[in-house]
C-alpha cells in the first residue's frame, strides 16, 4: 500500500532504482555501438599492420629464392612450399576460432571486442601464408617448365649444332627463319638467289632476286615491296648483276624497264581500265543475286524476276564481259569463275534455289561465257 501511494505521487518506491528516461536509454545505446565501432577499427588495424609485416618478410623470402633458383630450380621452390603449408596448417587453429562470415555485423563488432583484434590478424595472417604458398607453387612449376625447355634445346643444339647455335632463344630462331623467307614467294631463299637490300634507315631486307625482278618487270613498281620506298639505279643494276649470276633464263633489265617510264605509264593505264571494268561487272552480278534472293524471299514472282534478268541486267553484262575478254581474257576467265562461285553460295550455306531461277541465272552466265570463246 505504501509503495502504491508513493507511485501515485509520482515518486519511486522504496527499494526500487528510479527507472532511466529514453533519452539516457538512447545515449547508453550510442555509447556501446561507438565502443564497438572502437574496437572494430582497432582489430582492422591491427589486420592491416599484420599484413603489411608480413609482405615484407615474403618479400624478402622471394628474394632469397630467387637468389638460389639459378642453382637449384625445383628442389628449393618445393622445399619452400612444404615449409609454407607448415606454418599455414599451425596457424589453422587460429583461423578456424574465427567467427562465419554470415554472422551479423553487432556479433562481429563484440567479438573483435572481446578477442582485442588479436583473432582477425590470425587470420589475415594464415590467408597470407596461404597466398605466399600458392605463388610459390606457381614459380615452381615455371621453373621446371624453362628447365625443360632449356634442356630441350641443349639437346636440340648438340644433335645439329650448324642449324641451331648454342644460346639462341624462341624469338631469336623464329627471326632467322622469316628472314630467310621471301617476301613475295613466302620461299625459303637459296643463297645463290639472295640479294640484299639496305634501306635509308639501316634496316636490311633479304629478297629472292629473281621473284623480285620478276615482280618489277611485270608491275612496273620499281620500289621496296615491304615500305614502297624507291630502289635506286645502283640497287636495280645489283639486281641485274644477282639475277645474271643465278643462272636462270635471261631477262630484261630491270635497270633497264626503270627508265622506259612510257611504256610502263601505258601499261598502268590499261590495267586501270580493266580494274574499272571489272568492277562495273561485279556491280551487275550482285544485281543478279539480289533478284534470286527477292525471288527466295517470295518478294518478286519468278515470271517477273526473269524478265528484268534478261531485259536489264543481263545485256550489260554481256557487252561488259566481252571488253574484259578482248583486253585481258585469262582474267576474264577467272573473274567468270569468282562470279559463279558468288552466286552459287559457300558449300555450307548455299544460295537458295527456288522455283529454279538460281540455276537459271547460272546458265546465262555460262551461255555467255561460251558465245565469247
């Protein structure tokens, strides 16, 4: 009863503590997050500092074994790892006293807490082991791979050492051979046909001397085939010199054909001209596909597709071919060749063939290739 009246008087009773406003709530509730927050930074530094240690001793520890690598390549990468995996495995204890990653972020903070930060660099301790072990492992495994590389070509050099000299790498191999291709016949260069050429720079270049002159003889392109850069008179008679000392068939003088600039400015301009035709020729055949493709489509009705062939396209194409056929008609030829084979489609995807007017447009192709010849 006395208790009852003091509380209806407002005050507390007797024996009991005065209960804590929401306010002084609040602020023991802020006060135990921010101890928390403390001592979770706390443990973060410590991890960092933990971390950082030991990246100096790895450092120095790859320093080490890459000081003793040159003698022994594997034994001690082993050897290291082993010790490694060692100290990894008595460290799992600490890390396995860790809290889950699933658990929330108040029972992390208490928990570093409690432990002073001291199981979080356990842990970043063992997951740094773990690293410096796999790396590790990995120069191992590169180290025997050069090893046997190395004994590889030891091996290689001791069976034929004339073709594959003592101390040459990958690259160095691979450079040789390229330099002894040509670049035009992709052929490997015989030395009696090998004729090298100095660029203003100082780089060299080796050619067959015969596929070269033959290539300027024939195009009218006095110059370098790989940079374009103009071959001077004294590199076209040294031509003529290797070309003449090779033995082969006589040929023109490609000194010679370098000062005949007419007859090779005539020759540029019809071969320009040709070029041209062609060209207009190819335009009409891809008007012929696009008619088979409208005709597969169901865009345009057989009946129709074959009166434009035959009304437009085709009497172009006829009148074209035949300039192509008098001027040049091996070219003729093969361009014929390339045209069927675009129309007709690749292997596995051909041209679709409906109501036969693909084949259709095929065999007014040929009748006019046979009308020329």
């Amino acid at each position: 009863d006395h208790a009852g009246r003091e509380a209806g008087a407002g005050r507390a009773p007797r024996g009991l503590a005065p209960r804590r406003s929401t306010t002084e709530q609040d602020g023991s509730a802020i006060t135990l997050a921010q101890r928390a927050a403390a001592s979770a930074n706390e443990a973060a530094r410590s991890k960092r500092h933990a971390r950082r240690t030991k990246r100096s001793k790895s450092a120095k520890r790859r320093k080490v074994e890459r000081d003793a690598s040159s003698s022994s390549s594997s034994g001690q990468a082993n050897d290291s790892t082993a010790s490694c995996n060692q100290e990894r495995d008595g460290l799992g204890e600490w890390a396995g006293s860790s809290s889950s990653s699933s658990a929330s972020a108040a029972t992390v903070a208490v928990t570093a807490r409690a432990a002073s930060g001291s199981e979080a660099v356990k842990v970043a301790v063992a997951e740094d082991l773990d690293s410096e072990a796999k790396r590790v492992a990995r120069e191992a495994k590169k180290e025997r791979k050069r090893a046997k590389r190395d004994l590889k070509k030891q091996k290689k050099a001791k069976a034929n050492p004339q073709s594959s000299p003592e101390g040459m790498t990958a690259a160095q191999e691979e450079e040789e051979e390229e330099e002894d291709l040509d670049p035009i016949t992709r052929d490997r260069i015989q030395d009696s046909f090998r004729f090298t050429l100095t660029r203003p720079n100082g780089t060299k270049a080796a050619f067959d001397a015969v596929a070269l002159a033959d290539y300027m003889l024939a195009s009218g392109d006095f110059s370098d085939p790989l940079t374009r850069i103009a071959l001077s008179e004294a590199d076209l008679n040294r031509l003529d010199q290797v070309v003449k000392g090779t033995g082969v068939s006589e040929r023109a003088s490609v000194l010679g054909a370098s000062r005949d600039k007419r007859r090779y400015k005539e020759a540029k301009s019809d071969w320009d001209a040709i070029i041209g035709l062609e060209r207009l020729i190819g335009e009409q055949v891809c008007s012929m596909l696009e008619l088979i493709e409208a005709v597969n489509a169901e865009d345009l009705d057989p009946e129709d597709a074959e009166e434009q062939l035959v009304g437009e396209i085709l009497p172009e194409f006829q009148h074209n071919y035949n300039l192509l056929a008098r001027n040049d008609s091996s070219f003729a030829d093969q361009c014929l060749s390339q045209y069927a084979t675009f129309l007709s489609g690749p292997p596995n995807r051909a041209t679709g063939n409906r109501a036969g007017f693909r084949n259709f447009v095929l065999n007014m192709v040929r009748v006019v290739h046979r009308q020329h010849t």
